[in-house]
C-alpha cells in the first residue's frame, strides 16, 4: 500500500479545523473504501504494466517483419541486376 505525502498546509489544516467524532462503523466504512480504492489503484498499475509489455512484444514483431520485408527486397533487387547484366 502506497502512502501520499502530506503537506503542512494539508496537516495544519487537519489539526487547527474541529476535530470530527467518528463512530467505529464510519471508521470500518472508511477503511473498507480505501482498501477498495487502492486494490483499484493496483488494478490499473497491472493493466498498464500489461499493454507496455504487450507494446514492447508488438514493437518487436514488426522489426522482425520489416527486417524479412527489407531481405527479400534486397534479394529481388539483386536478381533484378543480374538479369539486366
């Protein structure tokens, strides 16, 4: 789990306003929804690690293709040459 900084705006501001009771289910539903948010957070650090790894093989196969595509044109090009000569 990920901690976000907090800056001393943020932390005056929390400790100078009035200070809020909550009641242990408004507590357990707070904490219920951060743990939902940062399995999310995660969700979308998986499906982004995902498509660069997925860009990353495609990137990959297209070298190879025009590499193929770039051999056997110099190769027809060559037969071109000898036939003229």
């Amino acid at each position: 789990m990920s901690v976000e900084p907090v800056t001393t705006k943020d932390h005056e501001a929390r400790m100078c306003g009035p200070r809020l009771q909550l009641t242990k289910t408004e507590i357990e539903e707070i904490s219920e929804m951060l743990l939902y948010e940062e399995l999310s957070r995660a969700r979308i650090r998986d499906l982004e690690e995902g498509v660069r790894a997925q860009r990353a093989r495609g990137s990959a196969r297209a070298v190879r293709r025009w590499t193929r595509v770039a051999r056997w044109a110099a190769r027809r090009a060559e037969r071109y040459e000898l036939d003229q000569n």
